[in-house]
C-alpha cells in the first residue's frame, strides 16, 4: 500500500505481520514467555491521565531539545534493534540513517552491535555531523574485542555508548525459539565472524546471545569509562537503585528499559521505573543536566511521549515501529514514522497549553492511577 495510506506507527506493525518474512516477524515481534512485560510497557501508558491547561497561546510549538548536546527536532531516538536485514534485504541500518537525517527531522540512530550492515556504511549514510548517532554496545567475554570496538565506534565519530546491561542470556521467546536460524542467509556483522558456534541454535536471539560475556558487571563499566571520551549510558535499567547507582558513577545517562519485554517477563513496565526514579535521583541531589534519563519499551503514540517527558525523561525510544517502517518502506518509511510522532507531538502539546519542551513537567499528570494494574495470564 501507499505510504500516504499509513496514518500512525500502528499501521507499519500491521503490516509488517502480513508482509514480512515469517522468522523476521516472529524475532521482531516476540516477547518472553507469556509476553506480560511486553503487553505492559504499552498499557501502562494508558493508566496516566492529563490535566491539560487551557487559555494559552499555542499558536507556536517548539518540539525540538538537546540528546547528550546535540540538537533534536524531537526528543526520540531510534533504539538498537539487532539484524534488520532479516526483515527486508535491501533495507537495514543505512536506511535507518537516512531517514533519521531529514531536514526537520532529525532524530538520533542507535545501531546495534548486531547491526546488519557494516558501522562504517551507517556511518557514511549521515546527511551531516549534526546528526546523532550512537553505539549499541554488547559486551564480549574476550574484553580486548570490546575495547577495539570501542575505539573503532569513537574512531568513526559515534557521539556515545550505550551499553546493554540486560542481557547475560537472552530471555526465553518462545515464538523466535520455534524457528530454526541458521546465520548463513542472513549474518549481522559481528555476529558472522561466529558463524560455526551460532550455525546450529534455534532462533535468532539464542544464536546471538553466545557473543555476550554474563559475567559483565559494574566494575566493568568503571573501567570503560576510562578507556574512552564517549560518554557513557547504561541502557536496561530496571529499578531507581540502579539509576542511582549509574548516576553516582557519574555517568552520562540510563535508558531505563526492559528491552521491549524480550528479557525478564514481569520485568515492570519502564514508565513506572522512571516515575519512582527521579523522586530518588532528587533526594540525593543528583539530579543535574549532566545525567539524561532516556526510556524505551511500548512507546507508540505522542501521547506516550509526551507522558514520559512530563515525568523526567530526556529522549523516548522506540525499536519495533521503526524496524517495521524501514522493513517496509525503508528511510521514507522512517521519515514518515517520525512524521507522524513529531505531529501526533505537537498537537497534543497545543491541547496540552505547553509550546516547547522544557514546559513539561509532572504537574500535568494525573499518576492516580498508574499502580493499577489488572494482570491476567490468558
Ligand atoms: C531489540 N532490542 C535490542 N537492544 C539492544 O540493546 N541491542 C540489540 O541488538 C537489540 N535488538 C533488538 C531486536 C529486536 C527485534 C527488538 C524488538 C528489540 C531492544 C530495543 O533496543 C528496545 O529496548 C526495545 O525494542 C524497545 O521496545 P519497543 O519500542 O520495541 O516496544
């Protein structure tokens, strides 16, 4: 169908599940077990509520800000999503920059340390330096592996590292699990290099899982921090203890996170982790504009957007919708997605009474009834 005929990020999913590849869907869409985590990042957006102001002249809105000291034209960001070729051959991860490079608007990428295409090509798929990009980094056991890619990524003029920290083993997908992956059609490019130990395992995410070290902990992340000048985020933040723990390291940010319900189901949804987050954060003074609090997991509408902003949140990620964008339609369909955000954005901050994003804050939420959740597995 026509790109004019998709109208919110909903329709790249729905179509997506009819057009793409059956192992592409099942590793793109599953979730870990009974896929509660999954269900709640979403729904738990709709258990806050607005308390909107009105007489306000909104006849400007300004949805642009800062990421980590580069401008946004819209505080969200492309979150890492492993092997995008499997969705579309012709599409992956260059045409992700591209699309995150259009005039108006731009977005940071986050590319995968599981990317599809190469971190050079992605790289060179940039309109200009003013636009984002990040690394997605998966820690190896072989620490040198780590520390050579570290210093390639900073080499090729990422503006940061993201490192994953929910992921020792890969959580159970019962879906991916059911489809035998053999990495020989459709390798990511680190992951090829391991072609003999992957070449047999069931489903996409266990045959990448045996790259990553479980034995990656916070003195890991002391020391990375003095083997580069990137700054440092820890993306998989689950509880305000660990985002205060990040922020005390001094760190540059978390991205509270549940990795889209693929790890821990019953992991709690990450909205709620943000909301008890930066009360923590304020008591012990470390909130500071030097400690960005991004969050991903389930965020679909400018409305989510717009809720994690008013609790704290720096920049909102999301990882499926734009896997399904760019399966589908490649960079057009990316800009399109952000198109449709950006405007989804703007109109509910007009109905909102705020013009520009430093406007928003908790005080335009009704958080009565977030804890209120009704969990019943099918
Ligand atoms: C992911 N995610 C992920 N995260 C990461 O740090 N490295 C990775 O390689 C991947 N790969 C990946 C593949 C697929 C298919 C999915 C769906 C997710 C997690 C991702 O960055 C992000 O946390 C979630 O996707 C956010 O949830 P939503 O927006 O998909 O609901």
């Amino acid at each position: 169908p026509p790109l004019a005929n998709i109208i919110n990020v909903y329709d790249f999913e729905n179509l997506a599940s009819k057009f793409l590849p059956h192992q592409a869907w099942a590793y793109y869409s599953s979730g870990s077990d009974d896929e509660i985590s999954l269900r709640e990042n979403h729904s738990a957006y709709h258990r806050i509520f607005f308390k909107p102001r009105v007489l306000v002249d909104v006849s400007n809105v300004d949805t642009s800000t800062t990421l980590l000291g580069k401008k946004v034209d819209i505080p969200i960001f492309v979150a890492a999503t492993a092997l995008m070729q499997l969705g579309n051959p012709e599409k992956a991860e260059v045409n992700v920059a591209k699309g995150c490079g259009q005039a108006g608007l731009h977005i940071p990428q986050m590319i995968s340390t599981f990317s599809s295409n190469s971190i050079e090509d992605i790289t060179a798929a940039k309109s200009s330096d003013k636009q984002a990009q990040w690394f997605q980094l998966y820690v190896n056991g072989d620490r040198k592996v780590t520390k050579d890619l570290i210093q390639k990524v900073e080499a090729l003029g990422l503006d940061a590292l993201f490192v994953t920290v929910d992921v020792p083993l890969t959580g159970h997908r019962e879906k991916d699990l059911k489809i035998k992956f053999s990495t020989a059609d459709n390798g990511p490019s680190v992951a090829q290099k391991k072609k003999k130990d992957t070449k047999q395992d069931n489903g996409a995410s266990k045959a990448l899982t045996k790259f990553i070290d479980p034995s990656l902990s916070w003195n890991d992340i002391i020391e990375f921090k003095k083997h580069t000048k990137l700054p440092i985020v820890l993306k998989g933040i689950q509880r305000a203890e660990d985002v205060v723990k990040a922020a005390e390291l001094g760190l540059a940010g978390v991205v509270i996170s549940n990795h889209g319900g693929r790890q821990l189901d019953f992991a709690r949804a990450p909205v709620e982790v943000l909301a008890e987050s930066v009360p923590e954060l304020e008591k012990r003074g470390l909130r500071s504009d030097n400690f960005e609090l991004f969050i991903d997991g389930g965020i679909r509408r400018g409305t989510d957007i717009l809720k994690a902003l008013c609790l704290g949140a720096k920049g909102v990620g999301l990882g499926r919708p734009f896997m399904y964008a760019n399966s589908c339609y490649g960079e057009e369909g990316v800009e399109k997605a952000i198109s449709l955000l950006k405007e989804e954005v703007e109109t509910s901050m007009r109905l909102l009474g705020v013009t520009s994003i430093d406007q928003l804050g908790p005080d335009l939420l009704d958080l009565s009834t977030l804890r209120n959740r009704s969990v019943s597995v099918a």
